[in-house]
C-alpha cells in the first residue's frame, strides 16, 4: 500500500488536492442510505406504488448529488508544511499545516489524522484558521521523516468520505532525550589548552562586566590594570571580568562499547548546560570532532552530531 501510494501521491512541500489525490468512497451512513434506497424501490416494485418507488429515486438522486458536491468541496485544497523545528527523544514534534482555498466557496469540516490512527484535529473550512498543529512523537534519535497525513471530509450530508494520504517532503533532526548526568569536561592535550586559553581571552577582554581584582600578570594589557589602586600603593592588579572567568574543555566519549545511548543522553544534557554557562567546549566523538566554540550555532553542531552518530 505505501507502495502505490508514493507512486500515486509522492512527497512535496506543498499539496494541491484534484482527481490524481483524492479517493471517495460511501460512508458507513452511506451503505445504509443505499440500503434504505433499495427497500423502497422493492416494496414500490412489490406493491406497484409509484409514490415510494419516485421517493426511492428521489433519494438516490440526492445520494448521487452529494457524491459530486463531497468532491468539488474537498477538491482545489492547497496545504503547505511550515517550518519545523528540531527537537528531542519522546518529546512531541509540532507539524504545522497551512491550508488555502483560492478565494473558493468552501465549507464543513476537515478532519487530521496520521496515517493509520484516529483523527487527531480537525478545521473548519468556513472559518479557517490557520496553522493547523498536530503533533508526533520520536522514540530514537537521528533523522525523523514523519508519516503521511490523512485528510478527510463528511461534508455536506455525510454519505461520502472524501479522504487522500499525504506525504510532506520534510526532516526533522532528533536530539537524543538529556539526562541530568553531567559529563566530566577534559583537556586532549596541552596544545589544545593553549588554544582554548587564547579563544577564551580573545572573547572575554573587555567586553563583560568587571568580576574581581587578581595580581597582575606579565604580558597583560596595560588597559586592564587597576591604576586607581594602583595610585593608592596597593601595587598592580589586574581586573578580571567575567566573560574571562569563563572555563573551556572538551566533551570526549572515548569508547562506544557499553551505554551508548545513555552515554550520548548525557552529552547531549552536558552541551546543554555548558551553552547556558556561556562555557567554550569542543566535542569529540570516535570519528567526529568539533572544535571548541560557544554560542546557538555551535550548540545546535554538536546536538546534531550527537543525534546522527550512529543512528539507525
């Protein structure tokens, strides 16, 4: 079945419901309409009585109408996926739809429901208020594609179901779930923590507000030193700010033998926290590393690193 369907209804950003996506078929009410139809063409046929046999072809003429009314309402849809954005394990995603009829004469009821389960939403094409939001839940990390959409309508009498599956050309990056054990933040190696010192004093000169006195150091800049206890015969002292107070390391998991996924739940928590600090680290994984750095753009490299290091 998902076969046929992503040769029929492929994968896109934006959908346009016609004849080529969308099936129709007779409700469960509808069957019985049917069904009601057909004893009163018998019993007029049996009891030669030209009134119940027109009200049974009356009724089947309104069934027949509907058919094409359910259709051109649901038909001439234009749904678009809007921005997505990336989350964690068992944390629900948020997917919003936004629906446009084209200045058509639209109406009843649209209902929303993943591929497979019961309607989780639903909108009212009369008075449409866009985005309509469902949510998914991601049990594992790495790259989540989620499933196809179904869309389905009653309207006008409820005899038809018009319905399609559809299937948004979108991927979502899920972080593994944090777990509050926080990872011990290391040195690789002296050259390294050369290079964090000299990114961290890059960073931090003058640019925070003042932290505490500390004696002054050889080589330090002449601006930093504080002359006005300088002038009082305390000697010279230096200020320290506190974007200079501000620690460096590296995340590293050295092994992925035993506890992988825990192990990368508190990385994850780790960068976390440390981003919050306005901490710089690095992170090294078997076959991935990233430098040090702080700020939304690193955190979001390692998050992703940590989600697609050997995800199935």
């Amino acid at each position: 079945m998902n076969k046929w369907l992503s040769r029929r209804i492929p994968p896109a950003q934006q959908i346009f419901l016609n004849r080529s996506n969308i099936f129709i078929f007779p409700s469960r009410f509808g069957f019985l309409y049917l069904s009601l139809c057909l004893a009163l063409f018998v019993l007029g046929t049996n009891y030669q009585n030209n009134l119940i046999l027109l009200l049974g072809f009356f009724l089947l003429a309104l069934m027949l109408v509907s058919l094409f009314a359910s259709y051109l309402n649901f038909s001439g849809l234009i749904l678009q996926l809007g921005k997505l954005n990336n989350s964690y394990a068992d944390t629900p995603i948020l997917f919003p739809i936004w629906l446009d009829t084209q200045e058509q004469s639209k109406a009843g009821k649209i209902h929303f429901a993943w591929y497979g389960n019961k309607a989780e939403s639903a909108a009212e094409l009369d008075s449409l208020t866009n985005p309509v939001t469902l949510s998914i839940t991601p049990y594992k990390r790495g790259v989540f594609s989620p499933p196809r959409l179904t869309l389905s309508s009653y309207y006008p009498l409820g005899l038809f179901r018009c319905w399609t599956h559809l299937a948004f050309n979108a991927q979502v990056v899920v972080y593994p779930t944090p777990i509050a054990k926080p990872w011990p933040l290391t040195t690789k190696h002296s050259e390294t923590q050369g290079e964090h010192a000299a990114l961290q004093s890059s960073q931090g000169l003058g640019q925070d507000d003042f932290d505490s006195l500390t004696e002054y150091q050889q080589g330090q800049p002449l601006y930093h030193v504080a002359w006005k206890q300088a002038a009082k015969g305390q000697g010279l002292l230096s200020k320290k700010f506190a974007a200079q107070v501000q620690q460096s390391g590296w995340l590293v998991l050295a092994t992925t033998e035993e506890d992988l996924e825990e192990n990368l739940s508190r990385l994850c928590f780790s960068c976390l926290e440390l981003d919050a600090k306005g901490w710089v680290f690095g992170l090294q994984l078997p076959g991935k590393e990233i430098p040090p750095g702080k700020g939304q753009a690193h955190l979001q490299a390692c998050l992703t690193a940590l989600a697609m290091f050997r995800a199935v």
